[in-house]
C-alpha cells in the first residue's frame, strides 16, 4: 500500500549525541515535510522540501538538518545542538509543493532524551 | 505572516451532542487553503477537508460541516451527534499560494473529548 514510513517509532537518545530520523514515501510526491509536536501544542514546521535536491528552513530549523537526494526519502537529523529535542516528529508528503494539496502524514516518530 | 488561532483548547461533550470547533486565521495572501485534520491516539494526523480562498460554500460530509466565512476570517468545524470514536485531536491549518511559503501553518488544536 501507497504512504509513509517514519522509523524508529521510539527512540531514545543521551545528550549530545546526533540521531537520524527516517521518512520514506512511495506516494511519488514532489513535497515532503517536518514537523514536530510538543504536548499541547500544534505542529510547527522544522523544514521542507518542494523537489529534490532542494529544502528550506521552516520557523524551527535550527538544530536540525536535513537531506533530500532521492525524491521518496527525507531523513531529517536531530544535532547536539538543538537544545530541548524530546518531542514528537512527524513527516508528511504532498503532491506538489505548491500549498494547495493535501498533507499526507507518517505514524511519527517519539525521540526521547535522557 | 499567517496564523491560525484554535482558541478552544478542551471541550468535553456527552455521546449525541453537536459541537462546533472553531479557527480563525490571518493572511495577507488573496489565494489560501483552509485544511482541518484530525489526530487520533495513535497519533498519525487524518485529512478531512480542504477549502480555497474562493469557495465560501459549505460543506457537509455525514455528521460533518464546515462554515468558511472570510468576513470573518473563520473556518469552524462542527460535528453532529457526536460519538466516542469523535474524540481526538482536531487542527486546522493554512497554507498560502504566492506571499507565503508554500507549507501548511498548523493551529495549537483542539482536544474533543466525547464522553460516552
């Protein structure tokens, strides 16, 4: 079936280590996304992706970054830098990167630091 | 710079009541989409309707409606007899065409909590 694999599901990580969070889609979508989301907040935009080999920072970015090399794989990595990094991530794909398709999103992935 | 505004944070019904979550959003743009998504428990987000900037028709889909007002800059969503299985976290979103960046700006959500 067509749609987006986010690994691990849950993962934990000791301070000041980098990890690697996977997002794979087969849905042959231009446009991938992430996101994160705290507890009672909304989803806030890390960075994005309209076509391969191109990405832009969206209103968190920093302490994270990213890679887009193949068009259904959008691996995003959490640094040593980013400072309070225990949240829930979320990978999405759309269509186009034009902003009027729809968001198709991954189950998430829980990254916890010790 | 957009904005949307889920100012409930929690609302809690009993089974077969109607409730309405509201959002209200700011643009400078002239051609947007309005989206609503739902996140149940285990967590994945759902799509359930998108709307142009120049459709303000409502829509009805089952026990659900959406009223787009831009006179009012709002996009409520109601459910209709509500059940258990209505309950999760509900977001609305907007993306802009040309000004904005072209990714989706997410309000904080509102938490329905259907009490059977």
């Amino acid at each position: 079936d067509g749609g987006i694999t986010q690994s691990p599901k849950y993962l934990f990580r000791k301070e000041g280590q980098n990890v690697t969070l996977s997002c794979e889609q087969n849905l042959n979508h231009d446009a991938m996304y992430w996101y994160r989301q705290d507890p009672g907040q909304g989803l806030r935009l890390i960075y994005y992706s309209q076509i391969v080999n191109d990405f832009q920072k969206g209103d968190i970015a920093e302490g994270y970054s990213v890679s887009r090399e193949k068009k259904e794989s959008f691996p995003l990595t959490v640094t040593s830098a980013q400072k309070n990094p225990t949240a829930f991530y979320l990978c999405a794909s759309s269509i186009s990167g034009s902003g009027a398709g729809e968001l198709f999103f991954g189950e998430g992935s829980r990254l916890t630091v010790l | 710079a957009q904005k949307v505004t889920q100012a409930q944070t929690e609302i809690s019904v009993v089974e077969k009541e109607d409730v309405t979550l509201d959002c209200v959003y700011e643009t400078r743009d002239t051609t947007y989409y309005l989206f609503w998504y739902k996140q149940p428990p285990s967590g994945e987000l759902v799509f359930l309707i998108r709307r142009n900037s120049f459709d303000e028709q409502n829509e009805i889909s089952g026990r659900y409606s959406w009223n787009f007002q831009k006179s009012t800059s709002s996009f409520n969503f109601t459910i209709t007899a509500s059940q258990v299985v209505d309950s999760a976290v509900y977001f609305c979103a907007l993306s802009e065409a040309y000004t904005g960046r072209r990714a989706l700006t997410f309000g904080s959500g509102t938490r329905l909590q259907v009490q059977p």
